[in-house]
C-alpha cells in the first residue's frame, strides 16, 4: 500500500502547509454515510447477483434465461483494481443484435451519488417486482425507487428489446480514496478526492493533500480522451477559480501524458468501440454548483458550432431533463438540458464523434455536502429523480413507448447484405446526409450487418454503400409511433481479372502498400509483393498509390473494364533525393502572413498553441530546381496537423515558372508526423516554389501544422 500524504513544493508556503496538516487530520477522521457503496460493497453486491442470476434462469423472467452478465472489461491504471461492467438483457450470455445503452455510474472519485443510480438500476431490473431484503446492503429499510406505472411487464419488455450495460465506477481507486482506508492503526480518507492513483513522479507514494486540490498524484479521466485533448490541463497546471471563480482546486484536472494513457479510460473506448451503443449516460456531480441538476451533451462551441445530428442530440437531451426533478422542484423544477462547451479530451465529445453515442453527462448535485447528502431521504429523492431519467433514456433506445416513462419511436434499423449471396455486410458505411461531417468517424454496420440511427420527426436521406457495392440512396420519414425498419440488399460491381505486375529495383524486404481510392470515397488497403500477382477487383475508373520504405511513392490512375484482363505496372526505385530541406532556418522562406516559426528543426504555423480566427497565414518555399521532363517526382512532407473540420485549411500550392502547377488540401486532423506526398504532373521541366496556406473561419481554433522535412524526390 501507497504512503497516503505527500506535499509537492509548488504554490505552498509554511503557514498553509501547517493549515492544511490541521485540516487533513480533520478530515481523516470524516466518513460518508453508510449508504454509499465503496468499491469492496460494490463487488460483494455485483458478485451476489451474478451467483443468483449469472449461472442460470432468472425466476423473475421465465423466458428470459440469463439476464445478467458480470464481465471484467479492465483494470485500474495503478493498484490494478479490476473494472467491472454488468450487461442485462435476455440471454445475456450470447451476443445478440439488440439496441444497446451504457450507463458509466462514476468517474470522478469524489462524485458518488452516480454509483448509488448505477446499482439502484441494477437492481430494479434483476427484481421487477420488490422482494423484501435484495436492495438493503447497505441501503436502510430496504429502500428502493418506484414509478408507478413502470410495471413489471414494462421491464420485461425492455430487456427483451435491448441490452443495458451498467459500469458501476470506473475509478475504483479514486473511489477507495473517497471512502478511506486503514493503515498502520491510521485511518486515511479524502471525502474530496477527484482523479486515479496513477504515481506521477514515480516515487512510489501516492501524493495528495485532504481537500480539494494540490493532489500531485493522479489524472482526470474525463480529460483523458483524444478528442481535444490537447487543450486539457498540462501537469501541475494551476486553477483558475472555478466557473464563478470561488475556489481554487490545482492539479485536479490533468489531461495524462497522452491520450488514453489512463487504463480506466482504455476499458471504458474499447467496451464502447465493440458494443455500439445508441445512448449512454455518464454521472457526474458539480463541485461549485454551476452545473449542478443539468444533463450536458455534445457540444456547442463559441456559440455557433454544433454536432451535424444536434437536433435529434438536444431533443432527447431535452427529454431526458424533463423527466428529472430537481432536489427543491416539488414537481415545478427540472434539470436543465444544453449542449457542452467543453473542448478539453471530455467522454461524451469524444462517444459521439468516434463511435456514434449519444453520451449524456448528467451533473446530479452540487458541492459541498450537496454531492455527498447524509440524509436518507434526500439520497432517496435524488436517486428516484435520476432514475426516471435513465428508465426515460432506456425506453428511447429500445422503442418502447409503454406509460409514463414510454418514449417516442423514431428510429431507423436495417440489415445490410450482399444482393447476390444474402451474406450480412459488417462494415458498410451508414450515412443520413443531413447529419454528417469530417469530425465523424464513419457510422457503419455491426456483425449482423445491422444500423440503427436514432432521429426526430424530420425528413432525411440515407446513403449506404461499402467497397465492391453500388451506392444507394434512401428517403424517408420516421415515426414517433414505429421505428421504420429499411433492410438494403447491395448490388456487388462486376469484378474483372486484375494483373498488378510489381517490378523492384534493388534489394527490398519492406512491405509493399497500394491504397486505391474509389469514386464514393472509400479508401482501400491492398497488400503486394514483388513480381505477378492476379486478384478479382471491381470494374471502374481508380487513383492509387503505392509506398515502400526505402523506395519512391508511386502513383497511377487506372481502369478496369469487365470481361478483359487488366494489367498495370508498377515501377519501385530507389530513394533518389533531389532536395532535403533541414528545417532549422527560414533562409529559403519568405513569411507573406502570419507568425510562421522555426524552433527544434520544425516549421511551426502560429507561436501560440492555437492559430488564431479570420486568418490566410501564407509561408512560401523557395526552390528553383529544373527538373527531367523524363522522370517523375514527388515532394514528400513530413508533417502533423489539426484542422476544425471542413472549416479551416491547410493548403499546399506547387508552382512552375509560369504559374500553379498542383494544389493539395487538407481539412481534417492528424496530429501524428506522417508524410503527405505531392506527386508533380508528368513532363513538369521545373519546380519554382511551394507556397503553404493555413485558413481559418470565424470561430473554433486547432494546432494548425508543424512541418519537420521536405523532400523531393525522383
């Protein structure tokens, strides 16, 4: 076990180190309520349900069979503690085509109230009818929330239609931190703890302060996602106050040294990435009260840029609130819906543009003893408020409109197959027109080769298609009375005898890649070999390119025709560099706008972290090289860049002596050094400069580009 108490040498004087040695023996004398699960109740809890329902049928659902999975999806960053989540549904023991939900019951440690939701959840749903004596550890009077009309047979319905997971805590640690431990005759407890344990220095001692910040040890989790991580808080990043800036809380919101490096945060993506959930419900509570009783949800930013599905995101956001009465309400109070402007590696950006879940962020209380109420009747309220909201977003996912808690239909589902063998397409792409951009990741079909898309009262245009198929466009109208049910039978292109004849010149052990790109966008990765290969491929019109390390890229358009033998060559060469540039010094540049720099051998577009709105920043690279109409050539730059999607640009124009020769353009991210090659049109006698824009719109700024080599090559 760690040694709990550490102080770090940073924004600390004497006198408030003795104050906050005072407090911490305060405070470590504290203790939560006995209500609250730790971690130790949790399992006991989940590991007495999965003896009593995980083994065999569920009296309580004759023809459901199992109905409750306990599965191990990970592990805690640093004490290893196992992450549990709970999958309920009928015969929850095989994979099964149903619509799924994911409710994250905790993240921040000190945020608790969404643990005692999760395991009320759970319980409701393995007992539809209450039995005295399975809902009282450690709840008193075996209290549990009822609804009125949420009957049983309602209940029976939802697991019959869908698939709920619930992941009680996925900071276990943080948890065990809130809740206190024993240690060498010391009781050690920080009520007001927020991250995981992850050792930061190294030292082997978890370093934290009783009080809310100054914890030098542990990551954020909420912050820990790629998507915008970089703009979270760096290491030992001091506060700025809060929202109305009353408290200072120090390091509590880290971002990790990268993205996902928080094992709590890998096993809450990958449970995400295999299970495709449709609505997800993540619990917070809010520390200054700011955001406290609001359900948040992806994302308003600089009050004009909003996801492309926002109005079915913020109807059922709206929905949702609707259902949950806030603590004072007495039936006139709701929670508060609207979108997040957060823009710092937070779950639910990061669920809806990766994988296609709506998450919700529901902030149940606020600071102080707010989030972590001793009265049972208060924890009561909270938790029958919270839980109409949730059986509310449970209904939505499956379809189910029954009582009270029933809700709207529109949705649309499908199975897509093969027109010629009736074999299910997993993978094709799944498109509403009206709802897409380049900041999502393709929405595609799972192993049934099954979509489902949640929407509103709205018409829309559905696009479907995959590799090899022909393209089809659909359009309709949902109903808020039955989910429209479209199955799509793809028709396969003709495919032809395709002859890639691959000649190398030199030794080469390095993998050969072709990457052809097709005329509806989709991009295909073939592997080759040196010498003859002959592969079936669909007939049309393809721009490929071929890369080896070590060899020249090389690219070629092609046609393939039906009912011949289509043959093309390609030629591997050598490197042969023309041109490196060394990026130390701006001696072939000239800077026509903006705040270009050089600094540790890169080319950097702004000096601060983000480029600024309203800007054509322009650097051009002067060359001056003739070139053999004879041969061809290709610049290569190495390069990251971060764009806002389909809004800003990067673009690279390549000139001759009399004018444009080719131009790139770039609209997206990839803050990763790789290449982008620039081949120059065949029988160019003359490469005169390069010239780099980045342009930006109004609002919503990235890291732009750094660039770290330039090469041509022939």
């Amino acid at each position: 076990m760690k040694k709990y108490f550490r102080l770090k040498e940073q924004r600390v004087n004497w006198i408030l180190i003795s104050i906050i040695l005072l407090l911490s023996f305060i405070f470590s004398q504290s203790s939560l309520a006995e209500r609250y699960h730790s971690y130790s109740e949790i399992q006991e809890q989940l590991f007495l349900w999965d003896n009593e329902f995980g083994g065999g049928d569920n009296s309580n659902y004759p023809e459901g069979g199992i109905v409750y999975k306990l599965i191990e999806i990970g592990f805690s960053q640093e004490d290893n503690l196992p992450i549990w989540g709970v999958k309920l549904t009928y015969d929850a023991d095989t994979e099964q085509d149903k619509p799924k939900i994911l409710f994250l019951g905790q993240c921040h440690a000190e945020e608790i109230l969404g643990v005692e939701v999760s395991m009320a959840l759970i319980d409701i749903l393995l007992h539809p009818i209450p039995q005295p004596g399975t809902f009282n550890m450690p709840y008193p009077n075996g209290y549990r929330p009822s609804f009125g009309d949420l009957s049983d047979n309602s209940i029976a319905s939802i697991l019959e239609l869908a698939e709920i997971w619930v992941v009680p805590t996925h900071n276990p640690e943080g948890l065990s931190v809130v809740h206190g431990w024993e240690e060498n005759s010391e009781w050690i407890q920080d009520v007001t703890y927020r991250k995981n344990k992850h050792d930061l220095d190294g030292n082997n001692i978890f370093n934290f302060i009783v009080g809310q910040g100054n914890d030098s040890d542990g990551v954020d989790l909420n912050r820990n996602y790629d998507f915008n991580w970089a703009f979270g808080d760096g290491i030992y990043e001091p506060d700025n106050g809060g929202c109305n800036g009353s408290y200072y809380t120090d390091f509590d919101y880290y971002r990790g040294e990268t993205p996902f490096s928080e094992s709590e945060v890998r096993a809450i993506s990958d449970l995400a990435l295999e299970n495709n959930f449709l609505i997800s419900i993540a619990y917070h509570s809010s520390r200054s009260g700011c955001l406290s009783e609001k359900v948040k949800y992806p994302w308003e930013w600089e009050g004009d840029k909003f996801t492309p599905d926002h109005s079915v995101v913020s109807k059922l956001g709206e929905e949702i609130a609707g259902f949950i009465e806030t603590v004072s309400g007495a039936g006139n109070g709701y929670y508060e819906p609207s979108p997040s402007g957060s823009f710092k590696g937070v779950a639910h950006n990061w669920f809806y543009s990766k994988t296609g879940c709506f998450q919700y962020l529901i902030e149940i209380a606020e600071g102080d003893d707010g989030m972590q109420p001793d009265e049972d009747y208060l924890i009561n309220s909270i938790l029958q408020n919270n839980l109409k909201g949730a059986f509310y977003a449970i209904n939505r996912t499956a379809g189910l409109n029954l009582g009270t808690l029933g809700a709207e239909k529109n949705m649309i589902t499908g199975i897509v197959s093969d027109l010629s063998t009736g074999d299910k397409l997993e993978g094709a792409f799944v498109k509403i027109l009206e709802m897409d951009g380049g900041v999502l990741s393709p929405r595609v079909t799972n192993s049934f080769g099954r979509y489902r898309r949640l929407l509103i009262d709205e018409t829309y245009n559905l696009e479907v298609g995959a590799l090899g198929y022909e393209t089809q466009v659909y359009q309709f109208s949902p109903s808020a009375n039955e989910i429209t049910v479209k199955n799509f039978s793809l028709v396969p292109i003709i495919k032809a005898a395709l002859l890639i004849d691959v000649e190398d010149y030199g030794n080469n052990s390095n993998n050969i890649y072709f990457t052809i790109n097709h005329s509806n966008g989709l991009v295909d990765n073939i592997e080759l070999v040196a010498g003859i290969q002959n592969i079936q491929y669909p007939i049309g019109n393809y721009f490929g390119v071929v890369s080896c390390v070590g060899r020249a890229p090389f690219s070629i358009n092609f046609e393939i025709q039906a009912e011949i033998e289509n043959t093309i060559q390609i030629s591997l060469y050598e490197e042969n560099i023309i041109l490196s540039e060394p990026l130390d010094l701006l001696e072939n540049w000239n800077i026509l706008s903006g705040d270009w720099y050089i600094s540790g051998g890169k080319l950097y577009s702004q000096l601060e972290l983000m480029y600024t709105e309203n800007e054509e920043s322009v650097i051009d690279y002067v060359a001056n090289i003739s070139l053999d109409i004879d041969k061809k050539y290709s610049l290569i730059i190495d390069l990251a860049y971060e764009l806002e999607w389909d809004k800003d640009s990067l673009i690279f124009e390549l000139y001759d002596e009399e004018g444009l020769l080719f131009t790139k353009i770039l609209s997206n991210q990839n803050w990763e050094i790789h290449n982008e090659t620039i081949f120059i049109p065949n029988g160019a006698d003359y490469f005169s400069h390069l010239k780099i824009k980045l342009i930006t719109d109004s609002s919503v700024n990235y890291r732009g580009v750094q660039i770290d080599q330039i090469k041509l090559i022939s």
